[in-house]
C-alpha cells in the first residue's frame, strides 16, 4: 500500500479529482461496468422491459413525493431532511455514512473522521482517524467512481464527457444488446435538448416526473437549503447531468460496506444504511430506482473485486494512492479502527456495537426496509433469471470474499453458498445471466446474518 507522505494520525489527504476518473473513463474496469449496467438500454425492445420502464418513473414519483407508503427507518419528514444532508458526499472518510455504526461507535467514528467548513459548504477540510483507513477510503471509492462517471455519458449519448465520442470498445457494448443511448428520455417523453430536457440524455426525476415535491432545510452544514438548491442550483445543478447510474448510490454503497467489512459487528446495519443513502437520492428527487439499483450493483461489485484483489482492481494508482493487495489493506486498516473505536468507548469493540439507541437499533426494521428497496417493486424483465436462484459460486466466484473479509471463519465456498440461498428475487433489470447482474439480486442483510451464525 503506499500513500502520500506526511500524513499524521488524524490523517487529511486529497480525494480523487473528476480530472482523474475521467482520463481511466474507458479502463477495462469501466468497460466491465458499462457491459454490467448496459441491459436498461434495451429496455425499450421488449414489452417486459416497457413495463419495467413505466413503473421505474411511477415508483420513483411516488417514493419521491411521500406517497409510496415506503417503511423508511424515519418519518417521511425526517427522512427528506435527511436525504437534504446526504446530498453532500463525504467521500474522503465516510463520516455522514457511520452514523449505521450505532449511537455510540458512529459518535465516536464521527469526532475522529469529520468534515468541516469555514463557508457553509463552499470549501472544506476533513479528518481521518488513521492513514491506513484514509487510503482504504480514497482507494475503494476512486475505484467505483471512475466505474461509475464511465457510465453517465456512455448511456446518455455515447460519450466520455458529453462531447468526446467513446472507443469502439464501449460502443460495441450497446450493439451486442440492441440498445439505446438516451432511454429515459426516450421512455418519459423528454428527449435529450428537448425543453426542460438535460443537454446529453438520460434526464432525471426532477426533470420527468409528472409530480414534484419541492422542500427545504439545513444542508450537512446546517446551511438553510432545499432540495432544489440541490437540483437546479446553487449548491449543485444537475439539469445537465446524466442520471444513470446514480454516482451518490455508488459512493454510498461502497463506503458503507467498507465501514460493514472494518466493523463486522455492525455489518447489517451498515448495509442497511448504504440502501437508506441510495433511497435518500429517490426522496431529494435527483435520482430513479433503476439509477439506485444500477449503482448499488455497480459498488457491490467492484468492492468484491478489489477484495479478490483482481487485477485492474489492485495495482492501480488512483491519484496519490495505490494498493496492491486491499485484504492486507483492509486487516490494516481494521486494526487501527479497533483500536480507536475502543479506546473512545472504554470497552471491546462487540460490547459497544450493541450500545445503540438509533434508528438501526431494531433488525427488523432495517430488514423491512432494506427489503423494500431490493428491486423497488419494478416487474420481472428476464424471466429466465426468475425462475430460479443464480448460482453465486458459479457466475460470481469472488462475490464470497464480502462476507469472508468480515468472518473469515467462512470459506469462500460457505460464503458464496449464503449468498446463493440468501439472494433476493431475481429477473431484474440488471439480472440477465451475467456475473454482474448476479450482484443485483445479492441480500447481504440476510447474508451477514446467516454468516454471523455459521460455525
């Protein structure tokens, strides 16, 4: 592993830049993304991905506006305020994302790794709380950003960054499935320059919902806001911003399950809050569930691989950061997190896991709502996959190492046959045989608890 030097304890170092995911936009880690979330480009040439199109609007209008009925871990007003403070990405410590550590290891997480602003927002400064959990952090998130940033312009309108046509490489991709760029424009009626469309395609809720529930609040700097400032400007304009797949989602799912894999203990309820985070970018209405769906797979996948220390995964600088093998990196990091996890707490890292009067505090709940953002409710699009559970250790060998780099008293073969009698339904979108679409139908609720209980 090797980081910057001069990094203290509480470690500050610089993020990935978009300059720098965009300039590996077409790596073969991207092109592997991009071939994984390529199936919603041809939703609209069958009458089963025509319908999956119409409920993904119809979902998402409803989840946006309240009236879902969705079992969401807070009130639906809560929840909204919520969704105004997660706007803003804490992708250099995952600080916003520890809170799913419990009431009193998420404080104590979040006093060591924290962000901080003299200007509400508009230049920021933040902590770690060593240098080996900084470039875990740096390196997992730069990993699935680049994946991610491939993906908006590639499915908007064939680009890198709008304007640069892709290489054959990528543009194969949509041919060998028959699919389209621009799908949601084409699918909602708002077709990329077309009034109140986005420039490129792919434009989002906010732009193609027959409804909208506009609302205000503090930003994560207790800065008065709205989700329109989050949407239309001035803190962010996304008008012309691509929507598939969700980067946040990606983000937030990467970051939390590293928080899962550092503090097995705390692993459900920290996948729990990965899929509230992916949610949260529904109810502000930047994002639809298929662009939820396709970023949760999108991270789920690239964190395995980097755990399988797959090549293209490992090796690779990522800005000033570079890990060879991230299982080392991870134990590292982990040991560090322990130690000052109890340290703050005054007691083992298992007793004080329990200490948590939160809003992740009752599994059940977290259970129902996870549950209830696993497909969204969208109709079965391959019904091939539906019909029977994927064979994880067969499509997917390497999905096993993230329940084994949490409990590692599991073999990769235990562990892929949890993930296999655990997995969610199936026929998906995303889910068309492919080893990337068998990270979509993945319950790892279920899985870490089935794990945990495992001898």
């Amino acid at each position: 592993m090797r980081i910057p030097n001069g990094i203290g304890a509480i470690a500050t170092i610089c993020a990935v830049s978009l300059t720098a995911a965009g300039a590996q936009a077409q790596s073969a880690t991207a092109l592997t993304a991009l071939r994984g979330l390529a199936p919603v480009s041809a939703l609209g040439t069958t009458e089963p991905g025509k319908a999956a199109l119409a409920a993904n609007l119809a979902v998402t209008t409803a989840i946006q506006t309240g009236t879902a009925d969705q079992p969401t871990l807070l009130p639906f007003p809560e929840q909204q305020q919520l969704a105004l403070r997660d706007a803003f990405i804490t992708q250099g410590n995952a600080t916003e994302l520890a809170d799913g550590l419990g009431s009193r290891l998420g404080a104590i997480y979040q006093a060591g790794a924290a962000y901080s602003s003299p200007d509400g927002g508009k230049t920021t400064h933040f902590t770690n709380i060593s240098p080996a959990i900084a470039a875990l952090i740096t390196y997992a998130q730069a990993t699935s950003r680049v994946d991610s940033d491939a993906g908006k312009y590639f499915f908007a309108n064939a680009t890198t960054d709008g304007s640069q046509p892709v290489a054959p490489a990528a543009t194969t991709i949509l041919e060998e499935v028959s699919g389209v760029t621009d799908i949601f424009g084409r699918a909602y009626g708002l077709p990329a320059g077309s009034p109140g469309a986005g420039r490129f395609g792919n434009s989002r809720p906010f732009q193609t919902a027959p409804h909208f529930l506009a609302y205000t609040g503090q930003d994560y700097f207790g800065t008065l806001s709205g989700n329109v400032a989050y949407l239309r400007g001035p803190a962010q304009n996304l008008s012309n911003s691509p929507s598939y797949p969700s980067g946040h989602t990606t983000y937030g799912y990467t970051e939390s399950l590293l928080l899962a894999l550092l503090v097995p203990q705390r692993y459900q309820q920290m996948v729990t809050r990965g899929a509230e985070y992916g949610n949260n970018r529904i109810i502000i209405g930047a994002h639809y569930a298929m662009d939820v769906l396709g970023g949760r797979t999108l991270a789920l996948h690239d964190v395995a691989h980097l755990l399988a220390n797959a090549a293209g995964y490992v090796g690779v600088p990522r800005g000033s950061v570079q890990i060879d093998d991230f299982r080392k990196a991870l134990d590292t990091a982990r040991a560090d997190l322990v130690t000052a996890l109890e340290a703050g707490c005054g007691g083992s890292i298992e007793s004080c896991a329990r200490q948590d009067d939160s809003r992740f505090a009752q599994a059940e709940r977290n259970q129902i709502f996870y549950d209830s953002t696993q497909t969204y409710g969208l109709p079965v699009v391959f019904a091939r996959t539906a019909a029977a559970p994927a064979d994880v250790g067969e499509l997917a060998p390497e999905a096993g190492y993230l329940l084994t780099a949490a409990f590692p008293h599991l073999t990769l073969a235990q562990a892929n046959a949890i993930l296999t009698e655990t997995q969610g339904p199936g026929g998906g979108f995303l889910d068309n045989g492919s080893g990337f679409g068998v990270y979509s139908r993945l319950d790892l609720v279920r899985a870490a608890r089935k794990a945990a209980a495992t001898p």
